[in-house]
C-alpha cells in the first residue's frame, strides 16, 4: 500500500502556528482559510484549513492552542495522535466534515514536514514521478445567470475548459451559448449538498437539458429521485460523484459502481484515506479527477502535488488562484501546468 510508504517517516514537531488568509472569489463570498505550520529540525511543513465558516479561523488564530503533537513520531503516529484530538478545541463545527477539513489541515503539514526532514519529496518516497497537470475553470455564471464570464475567459485564453454549475434559472439561451463553447467538461449538479449556500435540488427538466446539450460532459453529484433516475439509465457512466466521497467505505455505498469520482483530499481528513481511496479506484479503474476547496495558500500546491502523481490528465477543478478571482484577467498559468524542477516535500511550487 502506498501509506506504507510514508507512515514510518519520523517527525520532530517543536512549534505549531497558525496564519488567516482571506480573499474575495469568482463565487460571491469572501473566503476565509488558515495556514497551519508545523516546524522542527530547522524545517516547517504547512497545510490548510478549508473549513467554510470564517469564525472557527479567527477563533483558532486568536486562541492559538498547542496541539497535542508537539514532539518526535513517527507520522503514523502522529496521524493516529490527530484521530483521537478535537481540533475545534471544545467548539462545535457547523457541519461534521469540517473536522475532516482541519484535521486534513495537520496531517498534510506533519507529510510536508515529515518529507523536508527525510529531505525528499512525495513522488521521490512513493517511487513516482511528478507529470503535467490539466485543470478545468470552475465558475458560477452570476445572478441573474449569463454566460458572459465563461466566454469573457475564453477570450483571454481560448484553450480553457470549464466545471460549471447548472442551476434551474439557467435559460435555453444561456445553456445554448455555452455548449457553443465546446469548452464544457464537468457539469457540477450539486444535487447531495444540504443546508448550504449552493443547493441545487433535482429538477428533471434540468438535468434533461443538460444530458442532452452537453452529450460529452461528465456529470456530478445529480439528486437521484423517482423523476431524475430514468435519466441517467443507460448513462451512469457520465455520472461522478463528489461531495459524498470521505472514503472508501462512501465509494461502496453508491447508487452503482461509479466509472468517475472527484477528489477533494480534505474531505478525507487522513492521508491513509485518501491513499487508499485513490488505490481502490485504480484497483476498479475508476476515473479520477482532483477538486478545491477555494484553497488560497499551500493546500493549492498539495491539490496539485497529488493530482499530477494519481490523475494528471484528468479534468481537475485545481485551477491556480487567479483563476477564483472575481473578474477574469490575462497572464495566468495555462493548462496544463509543469511540475516544479525542485519539488519539495508535499509542495509543488
């Protein structure tokens, strides 16, 4: 198992920092996220925090509490330590993932730290080698909905390939428009978000219209209900999933044996999840592609770490930072992106 191959690396872990990052992004909101920096042996290894809510970020920065890893582990050990430890630190996250997304925070700063410190790199201790990464654009069309912000990216680059999502005020002319683009790879349904800003409920004359104008796009997390099934029969081979995937034991319990799933490493929290999440799917030749969180520092190059070793030619939603800014801009990197001369621990710079 490729864990294997990372939980005996020993980590001295002496001091532990946290650092707030904000930015406004393409999807309306301002996104809050925090550096997690594990240091020790004249080395520092970060991660990211990605949970949604900007409170639990400043209370984390503020309170500045030692977590209970300071010392010499193995990253096992370390990984099994952070398992067992509430992170939120007596608080209540306003969803259950979130924990994951904070653990995931640690145990991707105690890899990169573990890494430097064995002075090696990911690919180098999994025996790989790091390939060109291809990314998607992922963009929601504004309110009231256009396609004026896809098209206004392409004009700064007509090689781009979105991730969109499909909402139910969403015109024929618009979806027209767009699936003139010939740009549209991943149509993200969002039908298994709840209680979220970006809800989308099954609604069968949408996902209809979007099967049939964009006959080559896979299709996300579709709200499967006795309308929008008979849909998909005869196509579950377009269909992906995302938001449900922590694990593999959430890959099983799938409607039918997917042929596509979004990756979203910190939905799985732990590096051994996640590993072993992307093993079984090559065991069963599922099809992956990587996912963000919005990520505004490290947690992009650990997206991008990991996809250009497990599915590099995927559609990945890992797109560089400006790329989430409001407005579409020129000079961004292209796709696909080169991997790092000298990578670094769990970076990919």
């Amino acid at each position: 198992m490729r864990y294997d191959q990372i939980a005996g690396l020993d980590v001295q872990i002496d001091d532990c920092e946290f650092e707030l990052r904000e930015q406004d992004v393409s999807s309306g909101f301002t996104r809050t996220t925090t550096v997690v920096s594990l240091s020790g042996d004249g080395h520092t290894g970060r991660g990211e925090d990605v949970t949604y809510d900007s409170e639990p970020h400043y209370s984390l920065v503020e309170d500045n509490p030692e977590p209970p890893i300071i010392g010499s582990r193995s990253f096992a050990e370390v990984s099994e330590q952070l398992a067992e430890t509430d992170l939120f630190f007596g608080d209540e996250p306003a969803q259950s993932v979130f924990r994951n997304y904070r653990r995931w925070a640690f145990e991707s700063a105690a890899l990169d730290l573990a890494l430097k410190q064995a002075g090696t790199d990911l690919a180098t201790q999994l025996d790989q080698s790091y390939s060109p990464v291809r990314f998607v654009v992922s963009t929601r069309l504004g309110d009231p909905p256009t396609a004026t912000r896809v098209t206004d990216w392409l004009d700064h680059d007509s090689t781009l390939e979105f991730k969109l999502d499909p909402t139910s005020d969403w015109t024929p002319d618009i979806v027209e428009r767009l699936a003139e683009t010939g740009a549209v790879r991943i149509l993200d349904l969002k039908g298994k978000y709840e209680g979220t800003d970006v809800d989308q409920s099954g609604d069968r004359d949408l996902y209809k219209l979007m099967l049939e104008q964009f006959p080559d796009a896979v299709v996300e997390d579709p709200d499967l209900t006795d309308e929008t099934r008979p849909l998909f029969e005869g196509s579950e081979g377009r269909v992906s999933w995302d938001y449900p995937i922590q694990g593999v034991e959430n890959v099983r319990a799938l409607p039918w044996e997917p042929d596509w799933l979004n990756i979203k490493p910190s939905r799985f929290g732990s590096v051994e999840s996640l590993l072993g999440t992307i093993e079984y799917c090559s065991e069963r030749s599922i099809q992956l592609y990587g996912g963000g969180q919005f990520e505004l520092d490290i947690g992009r190059q650990h997206l991008h770490a990991l996809a250009s070793l497990f599915y590099p030619d995927g559609p990945n939603d890992i797109a560089p930072m400006g790329y989430n800014d409001p407005e579409p801009s020129a000079g961004l990197p292209g796709s696909p992106l080169s991997p790092p001369a000298t990578p670094d621990g769990f970076e990919w710079n």
